[in-house]
C-alpha cells in the first residue's frame, strides 16, 4: 500500500501534501478513478480525500477547486500562474 502523509504543509490552507498532490491531478483533469489507479489507492479514498479537500478550501465542486488552486497558486498550469520560490543557501554559501 502507498504511503499517505497526512500532516499539514504550512502556508497551503492545512492540506496534506497527499491532498495538494490530489488538487494538482484534479487541475490536470483525471477523474477520480484515474487518480486512485495513478496513486495506487483506492477510489473511495480518493473520494474521502477530495471531500475533505472540498471542505478545507470551502469549495462546493471541482471546477471551485481548480478556481481557487489557481488563484491561491496551489497549481501552475503551462507555466501560468507560477510563482517562483526563493532559494535556499547552504550555510557559508551565496546564491
């Protein structure tokens, strides 16, 4: 069975990184069941994982969720709506 971390990412609305990995596949348009076969997870935990996800962003459907991923750069699509991270120095280093 796949690992699925449940614990919340800072700074990404308290979704998992299994839930911001769901809305990323969602955005790319599978369905449900493509998703469960791409993460090799059952489709009803996919089913509870996108309701909750729903629930967290306060988002009634898929096209809700795309809308706010988009708008809260949870999701880049063709380069579009990317935000660009800052680099992390190692110690005793300049980037």
């Amino acid at each position: 069975m796949a690992s699925d971390d449940m614990s919340p990412v800072p700074g990404q609305g308290n979704l998992s990184d299994r839930e911001l990995q769901i809305v990323e596949l969602v955005a790319s348009g599978l369905t449900n069941q493509e998703i469960s076969e791409k993460l090799e997870i059952s489709k009803r935990t996919v089913d509870n994982h996108i309701s909750n996800i729903l629930t967290k962003t306060a988002t009634g459907n898929r096209v809700a969720l795309f809308r706010w991923a988009l708008q809260s750069g949870k999701v880049c699509i063709d380069e579009v709506n990317c935000c660009v991270l800052p680099q992390v120095k190692p110690e005793g280093q300049e980037v």
